[in-house]
C-alpha cells in the first residue's frame, strides 16, 4: 500500500535549502534575465484592453441556438470581408452576456471583442470634412485621429439644432454614412437634466417598475425632440457608426429573426489602451511596495529584502513567460498577478513567521539551521496548498476559454514560480541580510559605538 503524500516529507527531516541557495539563485537569474531580455525584444502581446479595439453587445432570442462559435467565425469573416484581408483578424473574443437591465431577460446577449475599431478610411474622413467645410463656412472642423470615427463641428454662429442635425444627416448620407448619431451641447445638457429629473422621480415615487421606467423615458425623448426643435446651438458632435451599422446588416443575414439588435458598440482608442496598460503597471508596484510595507511592520527590517527580491522575481518572470509565449496580455492578466503576489507572499510570511519563532526559541542556534528547519517544517504546508490551488487552475485552464484560460494561465506559472520563490529566493535573502546585520552590529561592538550597536540591534 502506497504511503499517503503527507508523508513524502516526514516531520522531524530536515533538507539543507541553504546549502542549494547558490545553484537555484544562478538559476533564478538567469530566469529572470531571459524575461526582461524578452520584455525588452518582444514585449507585450496586448489584448484589446491594452491595444484597442471594440467591444459589441448583441442579442438574440431567448430560445435562440447561435453559439459563441458561430459568432465567432461570423466576426472573423466579416473583419476579413470588411478589411479586405485574407489574413489573421485579430485578436475576436465572444463571451455570453448579461446587462444587468431589465431588457436583458427579453433575449441572449452576448459580448463581442474584435481589435477592429473603424472601418472609415482616412480619404473618407477627408472628403467628409471638405464637404463639412462647404456646407458650413466659416466653421471650425475636427475628426478624431484615433477610437470612435467622431466629427466635430464648431458654427460661426447658432443655429437651429433640429435644422442643423437634418442637415448634417443629409449631408452624411449623401457621402456614404446613413448612419450617424449628432449631438449638440445643448442637448447634452437637456438629457442630464432629463436624468436628474428621472431620478428625483424616483425617489418620490419610489421604486419604479420596468414599464413605468421605459413609460417615463419615452415620454422624456419625446418632450427632448420638441424641445430641441425650439433651441439653438454652435457646438455639435457626429459620431458615424459605419461598423455598427454594417455589422448589423450581417447579423440579419446570417441569423435572420434569431437576431434581434446590436445593443451597443464601445471603441477603446490605442491612447486610452496604452493609459490602462500603464494604469494596471502601476497598480502591481503600488501593491507590491504595500506589501513589503507590510513585511516591515509585521516583522523586523531583515525580512522585507527576501520579500521585496521573491516579489519582484515572480512577478518579472510570470510577465516574461507572456511575452515570451506572446500570449494576449489583458486586464484580467493584471488581477492575475496581483492575486500570485499576494499567494506568493503569504507562503513566504509563514515561512518567515516559523523562522521569527525557532529565533525566539532556539535564541543561541546557527541562523542557518534556524532557515532550514522552518522551510523544512513548513514544506509539507507549502508543497499541499500549491498542488491544491494548481489542480483547480489547471482545470480552469483546460475546460476555460478566451480571456478567462489566459488567466489560468497565469495563475499556473504564477503559483509554480510563487512557491519556488517563498523556499528558495525569500529565506536564503532573509540569512544574507541578517549576516549584513550581525557583521555591523560586530564591528560597532568593536569600536564601543554604543549608538550604532543600537541602531542594529533589531
């Protein structure tokens, strides 16, 4: 009969970590080194949360058979269709969906993330200014450069906002986009007020139910179209929906009644990718500085280098192993991390805390053996938790898809490289900074400097 895994590392055992300090550090350099060497190369493979791209609510029926599959494929070939490319799409994700509103439960939503975020060329946006110019002289006319195919039209003077939105759908029409949506600053401001109102409603009324909500609402979009007819303005914004607008056409195509809308489109432009990017990057160090804050606190000086030298390292090589494999680094990727950190320093704060308590108990035994009897002790602890957590991320891993396996993903090397850190990087550091330590705290004894020895006595 096969013995128990417990018993792989019986108690009272004690394995010399130390004495494989120098071997496993050369090989965790040397990991690290080939990471920043390919984060400097390679870099990051950035998913549409860091590149940019579009994010697509669709509907169907409820009783509808439409697969992620199949939205999928459909996404594929209408990019490649739309692009004129016989290539690689991109990066297409398809999650199913729920909004959260109370339309929500009258058919199957689905989320849709392609890194396509215009199909308006830059001769199209040319010719639709020129023709913006012609028809509204004197204005001043800007596009967007990235995201949302956005115009903006600033009149010399007001006018008529209802005449004005006429016109310039017209106007578009007539250049190829029939569909547009036009905003005035003035109806910005109306629509606020609409919703204050709404929720002034509310609050008096109490809970509204759906249909007296959606009653409510009707009756406000009337009231701004009539108002709108009556105000004047110089500020107006046109956003063309030429991608919402031709997907839709295909939805319908391919799904005919299945298919019920395209409930909303999201650009994220490459600017606002690249600020998240540099966001979340910040967001890890701020965490990882909270966390050898709290090293410091909860122990004593010597212990926050093995801390901040095991975090750095996990962290560096789960990044490295995305940009070497060049899997899709997303916001999710970002939780990821900051959930290894924090696995990786618990297992390295139960390390330190049995090496604090063999000091207090064995005050007068080698600090080397004090180091090898707490991860020796603890090992049993650290090796079961790892293999635990490993085999539920594993399955995450195998039976996920999208976003949510990249995830996995990370989370395996993560716990792999975490649990190697806490034995081999974290208490050998630890050893090292206490002999710094006591070689001070010697040498101020030797000179009788009273302050200095105080200073080090921790």
């Amino acid at each position: 009969m096969s013995k128990p895994f417990r018993e792989f590392f019986p108690p009272g055992r004690v394995y010399d970590f130390v004495g494989a300090s120098r071997i496993f550090g050369a090989f965790s350099a040397a990991v690290v080194l080939i990471s920043l060497v390919s984060l400097a190369i390679l870099g990051f493979n950035r998913g549409i949360d860091f590149k940019g791209g579009t994010k697509i609510i669709v509907s169907f029926k409820e009783d509808s058979a439409v697969s992620r599959d199949a939205l999928r494929s459909l996404l594929d070939g209408f990019i490649k269709k739309a692009t004129g490319s016989a290539g690689d799409s991109g990066q297409i994700e398809v999650q199913e969906f729920s909004t959260g509103t109370a339309r929500s439960s009258d058919g199957k939503d689905f989320l849709l993330l392609t890194e396509l975020t215009s199909l308006v060329t830059q001769a199209q946006k040319d010719k639709v200014l020129a023709a913006l110019g012609a028809a509204f002289a004197g204005a001043r006319l800007e596009s967007a450069t990235q995201g949302e195919d956005v115009f903006y039209v600033a009149l010399p003077a007001l006018a008529n906002v209802d005449e004005t939105y006429k016109k310039l759908e017209k106007l578009f029409a007539d250049n190829g986009f029939p569909s547009i949506k036009t905003y005035s600053e003035v109806q910005r401001q109306l629509e606020i007020n609409n919703f204050r109102t709404l929720q002034m409603v509310a609050e008096e009324d109490g809970e509204l139910t759906p249909e007296a909500l959606a009653e409510r609402e009707q009756a406000q979009a009337a009231q701004l179209v009539e108002e709108l007819k009556k105000r004047t303005d110089d500020q107006f914004t046109i956003k063309v929906e030429e991608f919402k607008a031709k997907l839709t056409g295909e939805m319908k195509t391919q799904f005919g009644a299945e298919f019920l809308a395209v409930r909303e489109a999201t650009i994220i432009s490459p600017a606002v990718a690249s600020d998240l990017l540099n966001q979340g990057l910040v967001a890890i160090l701020y965490a990882l500085i909270g966390i050898v804050v709290y090293i410091a606190l909860r122990f004593d000086m010597r212990f926050a280098p093995g801390a901040i030298v095991a975090l750095s390292h996990d962290v560096i090589i789960v990044i490295g192993c995305f940009s070497l494999a060049q899997v899709k680094f997303t916001m999710p990727i970002i939780a990821a991390i900051l959930t290894i950190a924090g696995y990786s320093i618990n297992d390295t704060i139960v390390v330190f805390d049995r090496i604090r308590e063999l000091i207090e108990k064995y005050p007068k035994a080698k600090m080397v053996d004090i180091v090898n009897n707490a991860v020796s002790q603890t090992l049993s602890r650290t090796i079961l938790t790892s293999v635990t957590t490993q085999m539920a991320v594993i399955a995450i891993f195998l039976l996920g898809g999208g976003l949510i396996r990249d995830f996995a993903f990370a989370m395996t090397v993560g716990l792999i490289v975490g649990t190697y850190s806490s034995i081999f990087i974290a208490s050998p550091i630890f050893l090292w900074t206490d002999r710094q330590f006591e070689r001070r705290r010697a040498a101020a004894r030797a000179t009788g400097d009273a302050q200095a020895v105080a200073r080090t006595d921790l």
